[in-house]
C-alpha cells in the first residue's frame, strides 16, 4: 500500500506515523495489519512506532481504552467486484438482515394550504431551526435592541438573522441586509479589512440563515462585519455507536427517466445485470420516469406518452431487480407528485405497480440503511445554488452540495427554480447530520467527502437530451455509485 495511503488512514484515526513503523506497514497485508494496529493502540498514542505493531495482536478484541473512532477498511480489488460473480470471492457476508427505517419523510404530513400565514410560519421554523444551531456558537442579540441609543458602540455584538438582500456598494464593498422576527439591520462588509470575509459575504444566498458579528455605527443603523458564520456541520462528526456496526454495502442511481427516447436501455440491462449477491440496497434520488408536461415539445422527445405507462415500464425494469436488495425510491421533477416540494412520495396508484418491498418515500426523505443515515434529494434547488454562486458549475455537483451543508439547508433560495411548499416544519433544514447526502437532478457524476459527510450526485440513465445539447449540457450517464457502509469506502462503476 502506498505511503500516503497509510498515513491518511491513521491520520483519520488521529494518528501520526514514525518512519519505522511505516516501512513495517508499507510490506505485508498492510489493510490487515493496519485494522489491528487501529484495535490494539490507546487512544492517548500521539504517534505510531514499530513497536506498537510488533505488539498489534492478531485477535481482535475490545480493549478497555481503545480509540472508538473509525477503522477504516481499506478497498481492495475484491470489495466492489461485479455481484453475480460474488459467490465465492472474499467479500463479507453480512451479518444482520438489511433493514431500511424511514426518520424524516413529509409523506402524509402535508399541512399547508398555500396562505400567506403558512409562509410566515414557515420561514419561522426554518429561522428557529438554523438560528438554534449558531446559538451554539454565538451569543446573538434581538435586531431590534440594536437601535437603542446610548449603546457602546466599540464593543462586538452578534445577531443571527436570514439574508433579506444583497448588493455591492458604489464604492465596491458588501451591503448584506439580515433581518430577524424583531426586524432588519444592514451589515457592511468592507473589501479591504479581510479576504475571505468578504469572499463569504459575496457568497451568500437570498434567504439562508447565518450569525454575523462585527460593530455598530453611532447611532446604531449599521453594523460593520468582523465575521460571518453559517451553521454549517461540525468539523469533528463523531461517528456514532450505530455506525461503527454499519454492514452492507448501497448502490445509489438516480434519474432513470423510463419513458424518455434517451433512456439508456442496454446499460441499464447491464447494471440490473451486474447487481449481486454482496448488494443491500439501491436508493434512487428521484426521476424515475421523464413524466409529460415537464417542457415545452418534450412529447417529441417520448417514447412512451402515457404517464401510467411509464411507471408500468419503470416497475418492469426494477422489479426484475435481484429480490435481496432494498430498494428505495424517492421523486424528483420529473414524477407524478406535485411539483412544489418538498414532495411526497408516490400514489399508491403508481406504488401498486412496483414490487411490495420497495420503500417509497418522499423528496427529501432521511432514511436510515444498515445504521447509516440517508439523505435524499432529489437536488432541483441546485439550479439556483449554482446560478447564485460564482465558480459553480453543473459538471461539478459536489461543490453545491457541500454548500448545502454549509448552509444546513437543502434548498435556501426563496422564489427561485424551487417551488417551496409552506409547511409548519421546514423539511429542507439538515438536522440530524447525515453521513451521506445524496442528489441528483444535474445528470453529472460527483463523489466527494464534506467534513465527515459523504456527497454523492449519481448522474442519470438518459443521454443527451435536446435542451441539454442547446443549452451544451454534457451528462455523465449510466454510472453507478457502491458504497461499502463499515468504511465509506466508495467506487462508481460505469456501465455504458
Ligand atoms: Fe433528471
């Protein structure tokens, strides 16, 4: 195993790693050996001689003291090999039936008519959620005591407040107005005090949540940035109990778009195909079918014009998915639920025509897979995310999506391409911290990690459709993420 590999690994374990002991580790089975090094070593170690794995014993058992973090499983060839030939390779038998539990999902729990208390309502609870959140980390005032006279105005104060407007000033500095339920204050950031300050304030978005702290004008109608925070995630998400047990490993696919002319059919065939023994679960981010209506002249782009018939068509091709694997699938835009999200999960008019075991929930649901909790987004709020941010880009959808831990919203963006439903909860605040966030919706393939969390876009089964060729979109087709759920180790297989 290479030298940076092994440090890496003991680096996640906080560990640092002496030359001698390196070397010992670079020959031999090093994933083994590392495993039990990572057993045996107390946590109170700073860094890792050749003695500790000249003692590393070949048992494994619990030690009083031991580290609990994470021992990560090195991928070997054999660990995402093809499934049907999974019989008789090394990969792990799993030891507990998988097992899917649903945490959050707005199926059956529509409230919200669509008046404007629903909305003021809302955007409260949304308030609440993330303002609870920077609670943690500043001491926030009420806007409305800023205005007091007779405050000192030299010391630093905090409020927490949703970004209400943005612009630059005619002399090139930030103006971010953040407002609170007591009312509104702008915030002036200026383009010479700090870079990366002002960097942040220039990427912010209409509506998300954050703590500012920084001083007041004299007579308390400005107040001048000296730091911005979003809720973000923690830098140090402890792994649960729960997840060191994690087994199994997922498939995660989304936008399949049956119905369509550019369905991908043969890849599809080879990916069902492929789907083995050592596969627990497929989750599907939504677009299970193209769907009619979606656009203007998109019945010239169908295959099949029968919304029903769709379904009837997308059931064929996952029911003849192997029997052992749970499958769960959540809507996106394209599918017959309503489209203001978040989105419930499919009638029971369309569930009938899939397989009984199937889970069905709605978009974003919070799903629990082998003790290892699921975001599921169908990801549409990504549209405004990238056309809000500079740098951002559809051939890079890992970069929204560590945004959207950032903000600890799934989509921020108010009056946007996302048709937000008023509900009492707002079901897009990011709480509890998943260990995967998974989207689709952009048709292009990232993988990546965001602190501890792994974000996953799977890409699509379409190929280029007529409005991404004039809006020069290129997908990323008939790709295929695993994810082994003790490790997090992931790989994505093509099958084009
Ligand atoms: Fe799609």
């Amino acid at each position: 195993m290479e030298t940076g590999k092994i440090i890496q690994i003991f680096a996640e374990s906080g560990f640092m790693v002496d030359p001698g002991a390196l070397d010992i580790l670079k020959t031999g089975n090093s994933p083994e050996l590392i495993q039990r090094v990572l057993r045996s070593i107390d946590s109170s170690v700073l860094v890792v001689e050749a003695e500790h794995i000249r003692n590393a014993p070949f048992a494994t058992p619990e030690k009083a003291g031991t580290t609990s973090l994470k021992i990560p499983i090195v991928e070997t060839p054999s660990m995402f090999s093809s499934g049907n030939s999974g019989q008789g390779d090394n990969t792990p038998q799993l030891l507990t039936v998988p097992s899917v539990t649903v945490l959050k999902d707005i199926s059956n729990q529509s409230t919200c008519i669509g008046e404007y208390t629903d909305f003021v309502g809302y955007f409260k609870d949304r308030y609440t959620l993330l303002g609870d959140l920077l609670r943690k980390r500043i001491s926030a005032r009420p806007v409305e005591s800023l205005n007091k006279r007779n405050m000192d105005t030299r010391e630093p104060l905090s409020v927490i407040g949703m970004v209400l407007d943005k612009r630059t000033t005619a002399n090139g500095h930030r103006l971010i107005e953040v407002e609170d339920s007591t009312g509104t204050i702008p915030v002036l950031v200026h383009k010479e005090k700090d870079k990366e300050l002002f960097e942040l304030a220039g990427s912010l978005l209409m509506d998300e949540v954050i703590g500012v702290t920084g001083t007041l004008s004299g007579d308390g109608s400005l107040m001048f940035a000296n730091s911005i925070i979003r809720p973000d995630i923690p830098n140090t998400q402890k792994i649960s109990l729960e997840r060191e047990n994690a087994r199994g490993k997922a498939v995660f696919i989304s936008d399949i778009h049956v119905g369509s002319k550019t369905f991908l059919e043969d890849a599809w065939l080879r990916f069902v195909d492929w789907l083995g023994d050592d596969i627990d679960y497929l989750i599907i981010a939504g677009d299970v079918v193209d769907g009619i209506g979606i656009f203007p002249g998109q019945d010239r782009e169908l295959a099949i014009l029968d919304i029903y018939q769709q379904y009837a068509k997308a059931a064929e091709y996952l029911n003849a998915v192997p029997k052992h694997i749970k499958m769960i699938i959540s809507p996106g835009n394209h599918d017959a639920v309503r489209q203001a999200e978040p989105q419930p999960c499919f009638p029971e008019r369309i569930t009938r025509l899939f397989r009984s075991d199937i889970t069905f929930v709605g978009n974003p649901a919070m799903v629990d897979i082998g003790s290892v909790k699921v975001l599921i987004y169908h990801g549409r709020s990504m549209d405004d995310i990238i056309a809000g941010t500079h740098g951002f880009s559809y051939g890079d959808p890992a970069k929204p999506m560590a945004s959207m831990l950032r903000f600890r919203h799934l989509s921020p963006i108010y009056g946007g391409r996302v048709s937000i439903a008023p509900e009492k909860k707002d079901h897009f605040v990011i709480d509890p911290v998943p260990d995967i966030l998974h989207c689709g919706h952009v048709h292009t393939v990232g993988v990546s990690r965001y602190k501890n969390v792994l974000t996953i876009n799977s890409g699509t089964w379409q190929s280029q459709t007529e409005f991404q060729k004039r809006m020069n979109l290129q997908p990323m087709p008939a790709k295929a993420t695993v994810v082994d759920l003790a490790s997090m180790e992931y790989r994505i297989n093509s099958f084009d």
